[in-house]
C-alpha cells in the first residue's frame, strides 16, 4: 500500500490493527443445466503491496438436483396425548437436514402435525383416543430440495378407546396390603371402606375410629397410584367398569420414591411390564414380596413379576414418565447371621406393617466377603424377625417391615 497523505499526517489505514485481515463478497450466477454432482470450484488470488500472488485453496460446491426420499418408520405414545414419530431418509449428496410430519386423524383431511423438524430428532404429534391415525413424511434436504410425494398412509397408528370392562377381583389378607386397581375411573373409597381399618395415600390417610367412624380426607383412589390398606380381615373387592388404557395413559414418576400402581389384567415379569419405561441406572421397584434393581440394562431381584391389584413403590433417579407394556438400598438398624442350620427358619409377618425398608448388600465377616450359601441374614427389631434376606446373583435382598422410626 502506498503511502497517502493521511498516512503522513498520522490517520492510520483502516486494516492497520487488523494484520491484514479483511473480506470481499461477491455473487456469481452458475451457468444453467448444470447436471446433478457437477462440481464447482472456486479459489480466490490475494495480492499484499507488490508481494507475489497468494492462491487460496479450492472451495467445491457439488450441484445437487434430486431430491431427498424419508417414511415414517416408528410411532410411539411419548406422554399422555401425544406421540414420537421416527422416520428413516436418504439423500445422495447433500444429506437429509429436515422434514414436516403430516397426520390423518381417521378418514379426515390430512394435517400438518410436526414441521420442520431436525433430521436427527423425533417429531412430537398430538393424538386422540379411540382414533385410527395415519402418518407421512415430507423431507428437505441441505441444497433446499424438497421431497415430492401425494398424500398417502406410510403407517398407521390406533390409539384404543377404553371399551373393556375389567373383570378383576383385588385380594386383600388380615393386615396391611398394598394394592392398585386398574378401572379407567377412579375407585371411591367406599368400596374399599367395608374391609379396611385404615387407608394410606403417598399424601393422605383415612382411619376408621371407633366413636367417630372415619377420620381423614381421602375420597378416591386412581389407577396409577397405590393405596395401603389395612383389612380388617381377608376377603377381596370385586371391580366393574372399563380398563385403564394403559397405551394412551401414562404413569408419571417423580425423582425419588413413587407409589405407583398397576393398572393392566396382566401378570408379568417386571422386565415385560416396564419394557417401555426408559430407567435410569440403579432404579428400583418394591412391592410386600421382594424387591428389583436396575443394572446393565436388566431388572434383578426378588420381585421377579407383577400382579393386577396389587401396589408398588418405584425409586426413580430422575422425573419422567412411563407406559405400561398391554433405592431400595439402605442400612438395616439391626442385621444378624447364623450360620445354615437344617430345620432352622425365621419368618417375617409382612401383613403387620405398613411400611417396608428394601435392603441390598453383601454380607462380610471382618474384612472378608462372605458366601452367601453359608448363611442365613435376617433383620431384627429387638427379637422379632422383620426380613429374610434371599440371594441374587450374589446380592443379598431383603425387604424389611417396620413402622417409621423403628431402629
């Protein structure tokens, strides 16, 4: 750069402090009917002063014609009312980038459901139960092509309507029971009052008194949560009404300890009944009977299924919801161990609490793990047996019954 006379006078050149630094934009019109993958290339030549010319790299530019091709691949309830719609897309240059979901609800007029979402994320669409939906894609590529297609089903998704009358009987022992029902309204608690001395929510209790009849505000009980009940003595409550839609309902999970219910016809096993619950790592579910961990992406313990009527308690490690498939880890007050002996037996009455402690550990004898075959663990409140402890897969697991504050 040659020197001006506002260099002179002491006005620096506007690019002094920058080191050279600068840019140039300009606009170029491609020549028309260029074929799809044509490659364009561009480089600039920089001159400083009376320095030689400096070549940028080339900079390519592919023409891309064809457009990008997607379908629907996966619909699945994500929460209550609404859906996760996945798709599949190929494109052969510039890749996918986003794409419109389009919802028929029935046999209506085709709706836009989700629009222009990312390419690697799934689309959240609004359904409605007891309808036929049906789902198609459209995607965009990053050259701005535009998949072409008509209207037309690539899946189809029926949320159910709620039109089965359940037919399930909840049993109830002497004493404390853990229940859940599974009609789609919520049971009021006079249906339950006739067999029970108490009736425990997470938030609220009902006590039958003797001179004052019922104390406490509890009117009804909800298929996704679970009730402890304490009956006076053993008999069952016959339910009538329609089934919970567990595909269209979900059972919301706070972080930390949850009373959840059960709300299917179904016997399973735990691993079959939470297969569409994502769990976090060391989660847990308890019932009266045993206890489950989840580990390596497997559910283990001493709960092995789960039953119609009855309730549970999930310990989750954070908030989020779940559909039904249609820790537990403290330190026990008192730990005792003998070693087998044939014909020896503790018993622990579950039915005379209402609570329960779930317990996993290993069992040492000074510094050294002991085997588990070897010994019988048990968890005492003064003498009285309240846990038997049962090995899994080298755990000891125990659930211990107790009141609040117990040592």
């Amino acid at each position: 750069m040659e020197p001006t006379d506002d260099v002179m006078q002491g006005v620096l050149p506007v690019n002094h402090n920058g080191n050279g630094i600068g840019e140039l934009s300009y606009d170029i019109s491609l020549k028309p009917g260029l074929a799809h993958g044509t490659e364009v290339k561009n480089r600039a030549g920089i001159v400083f002063d009376t320095n030689d010319v400096i070549m940028t790299p080339n900079w390519t530019n592919i023409i891309d014609c064809i457009a990008p091709e997607g379908h629907v691949t996966d619909v699945k309830m994500l929460n209550d009312s609404t859906a996760a719609v996945s798709i599949a897309a190929t494109d052969e240059l510039s890749g996918p980038w986003r794409y419109n979901v389009y919802v028929q609800y029935g046999d209506g007029a085709w709706f836009l459901g989700a629009e222009d979402v990312p390419i690697d994320t799934t689309a959240s669409v609004k359904v409605y139960e007891g309808i036929n939906h049906g789902f198609y894609v459209v995607v965009t590529d990053s050259a701005g092509n535009v998949e072409q297609k008509e209207a037309a089903r690539e899946y189809t998704f029926e949320v159910f309507g709620s039109q089965t009358e359940t037919n399930t009987k909840i049993q109830l022992a002497q004493g404390w029971n853990w229940i859940s029902h599974n009609q789609d309204a919520a049971l009021s608690v006079e249906a339950v009052k006739p067999h029970a001395l108490t009736i425990v929510s997470r938030k609220a209790e009902l006590q039958k008194n003797s001179q004052q009849g019922w104390i406490g505000y509890l009117e009804e009980l909800l298929p996704t949560e679970m009730y402890k009940v304490q009956a006076t003595e053993a008999s069952g409550i016959q339910l009538s009404g329609l089934l919970f839609n567990a595909a269209f309902r979900s059972i919301p999970l706070a972080k930390g300890w949850n009373w959840i219910g059960y709300p299917v016809v179904n016997v399973m096993s735990v691993s079959e009944a939470l297969t569409k619950l994502k769990a976090d790592e060391d989660d847990a579910i308890m019932s009266q009977d045993g206890i489950a961990l989840f580990s390596d992406g497997n559910w283990t313990g001493t709960l092995t299924t789960m039953t119609p009527g009855v309730g549970y308690m999930y310990r989750s490690s954070s908030d989020k919801s779940f559909f039904l498939n249609a820790s537990a880890q403290a330190s026990a007050r008192k730990i005792e161990a003998t070693p087998k002996r044939d014909g020896m037996a503790w018993t622990a009455d579950k039915r005379k609490y209402r609570n329960v402690m779930g317990l996993i550990g290993h069992l040492y004898k000074d510094e050294s793990l002991e085997s588990n075959d070897d010994w019988i663990v048990g968890a005492f409140c003064n003498d009285e047996c309240r846990g038997i402890a049962q090995d899994v897969d080298g755990h000891l697991m125990m659930n211990v019954f107790g009141e609040d504050g117990e040592a």
